[in-house]
C-alpha cells in the first residue's frame, strides 16, 4: 500500500524555509508589543480604525502590530500546504489533522487563553485571533482539496469582496460571526462576544494555501522571490490607488488634514475588525515583501528569530501567561488596581526585555519536541 493511502494524517515535516520562520518570529515580536499595550498601557486605549487625536508614537506603534495576525494567517495556509506535500511524496491527507487542529486550538481559546487574559474564569467569553485560527482550519479542511484556482479565487473574493455582504448580515447571529464584531449571547450569568469576525480571515487563509506551492523546495528561489515582489507590489499599488480615490475597501474615507503627518495617519488608519480589504491589501503586501527580502538574509544572523518563528502557539501561550504574572506583580508592588507604563517608548523597551527569556522558553521546547515526538506536542 502507497504512503499516500496508509497515512491517516501527514507526518513528515517538509524542509522549512527560513524566510517563513523570520517572517513569523517577526511578527510574532510584534505580536508581543501589541499585548504589552493592552495589558500595561490601559489608560490610552486605541478604537477601531484609530482616532486621529492618539499620541502619534502610539498610532504608528499599533500600525505596525497590524501586521500580526494577516501573517500568521496567511502563513498557517502556506504550512499547512507544505504539511500535506512534502518534496519528493505525493500529495498527504490533512483534512483530519486540519480538523483536530482547529478543534485544538478553539478550545484553548475557550480555556487557556480566555483565562491568561485576566487571571480568572470569565463571565464573558472574547472569541479572538485563535478562535478565528481554528474556524479557518476547519474551513480549510473541508475546501483544500479545491483546485488551486477556486482556492485562490474564493480567497481573493473574501478578502477583498466581503464588503459587499455586510448590509445583508448585519442583524443575524451568523452575521456577528462572519463580519460584525458584537455579542453572540448576552446573559445574567455569562456571554459571548465575538472580537475577530471570521469570513475575511477565512480568505486569508485560502490564499496562503493556495500559494503554498510558491514556498515548495522544488520551486526555485529566484522565481519565487520575483513572484513574491510582484504580488507584495501589486497589493500596495491597488491599495494606493482605492485609498487615494476613496472608492472601495475601507469604511472610513481618507482627507488631506491640518498636517502632513495627521495626513499620514489618516491615509493608513485601516479598520481591523473585521479587516477590510484595504487593511489586508497593506498587510498582505507587506507579508510578501518581507518574504521576498528575507529569502536571502542569512538566517545565523537571526537565529533567534527562526527560533521565536518555529514555535509560534507555544509562544502565544507562553507570554500571555508571562504578560498575566507580571501584571499581578505589578499590582502587588504598587498597591494599584492596574499597573501601567507611562510611555510608548517603555513598551518597546519592554518587549526587548521580555524577548530573551521567551526565547529560551521556545528554543527548550522545541528540544523537548525533537527528543519526544509527541502527538499532542505537534499541536503546539
């Protein structure tokens, strides 16, 4: 019998390409700057899109965690296409690790994560990025046998046509769900209340898969990089040219202001939740870009990164515990209800100070996973 009809779920890893891991040790650097803010810096809180009156250190700050979780998106369809076609082996079944997967990491939504946030059984349940990381699995798995083009077109409609749908589904539980941030249940006892609508994100990862075959070993590296700054191009251009004329892609229209500045921060204040298409557009790019300029960046010079970018749930679960302990110290030390920091700059501070021992924490386990192979470690 074929490898291909005795495997239940893929089991062999495909090479990694390091750009992929610099890319998401990246942003997942940036990741733990935007989770700084919402633990440390409440007193200056950020809407969505952002008010232009935010302390421009600020604004620009949270411009750059925007780049977050389209990247992760995007790149957990890049994996899983590289999980099920490893070099050399024809096509590996997913759907059944999809599937547990999404299921896997919904639950730690519900349990581990909604806790980390702040310490105690909460009465309101916040369905956030992994609650959409586990929708977009499950959705993958029932559509990734799809031809790469229907994939590719589907996501390409999601991301940048979803627009269209929100007059028709903005009464509707389902609504709520796929393109509406707001509550699904609201009780005496306790709630739900989605913060990452799914549908656009949904798109997201259909692209990743779909252009997984970019990122194959068998693809040589020259023609991926072109076609990586062809697309990270073409992005930024459509993006340049709806955000200047203010036809589509982004519910609050751009002006010229006061200063060139608050001119700037007009023009790439995009709303998040859920992404609109000119968010995505900037991100996306971005993604592609970087991609293309890290395909060449020795990776020993970034270590560290590669590192951070190889273990990324773990990580997620690793700081958000991290980020809680020091918040309660904070308090204990201070005698406050919330502990703050004072400046922007002291986030960024922050964050390069809690970088090292994460790393340490990512790099020992994934010792712990070459050591023991474990099916519940390959979750992580």
């Amino acid at each position: 019998m074929s490898s291909t009809t005795a495997c239940t779920e893929p089991t062999t890893a495909p090479p990694r390409l390091a750009s992929i891991d610099l890319v998401r040790g990246g942003a997942m650097v940036l990741m733990l700057l935007d989770h700084l803010r919402d633990t440390f810096y409440l007193h200056q809180q950020v809407s969505d899109p952002m008010s232009l009156a935010t302390d421009p250190a600020l604004f620009f700050s949270r411009l750059c965690c925007h780049f977050c979780a389209p990247a992760f998106i995007f790149l957990a369809g890049v994996s899983a296409w590289l999980k099920g076609h490893p070099a050399g082996v024809g096509a590996l079944p997913l759907r059944a690790f999809l599937a547990k997967r999404g299921l896997f990491i919904i639950a730690l939504e519900l349990t581990l994560v909604s806790f980390a946030w702040n310490g105690r059984v909460p009465w309101t349940v916040y369905l956030q990025v992994m609650w959409a990381i586990g929708i977009c699995m499950l959705v993958l798995a029932l559509l990734h046998r799809w031809p790469r083009w229907a994939l590719l077109a589907l996501g390409l409609l999601l991301t940048c046509g979803h627009h269209l749908l929100s007059g028709a589904t903005a009464d509707h539980p389902l609504g709520t769900v796929l393109l509406h941030r707001g509550y699904l249940h609201q009780g005496i006892g306790w709630s739900i209340r989605v913060s990452y609508p799914v549908l656009p994100w949904i798109g997201v990862i259909l692209l990743g898969y779909g252009l997984g075959p970019l990122f194959s070993p068998l693809e040589p590296a020259g023609g991926r990089i072109r076609k990586l700054v062809a697309l990270g191009s073409a992005s930024w251009a459509v993006l340049l040219f709806l955000r200047c004329c203010n036809l589509y892609g982004e519910s609050s229209p751009w002006r010229p202001m006061d200063t060139p500045l608050l001119s700037l921060m007009d023009f790439l204040n995009f709303t998040k939740y859920p992404p609109s298409a000119d968010f995505l557009l900037l991100t996306l790019g971005g993604c592609f870009l970087a991609l293309a300029i890290l395909e060449r960046f020795p990776p020993r010079r970034a270590a560290w990164l590669v590192t951070l970018g190889s273990a990324p749930l773990f990580f997620y679960l690793t700081h958000l515990y991290l980020l809680l302990g020091l918040q309660r110290l904070g308090r204990l030390f201070t005698g406050s209800g919330q502990f703050n920091l004072g400046a922007v700059w002291q986030l960024w501070v922050a964050t390069l100070v809690l970088l090292p021992p994460l790393w340490a924490a990512c790099r020992a386990f994934s010792r712990l996973k070459r050591r023991r192979p474990s099916p519940w470690l390959r979750y992580l």
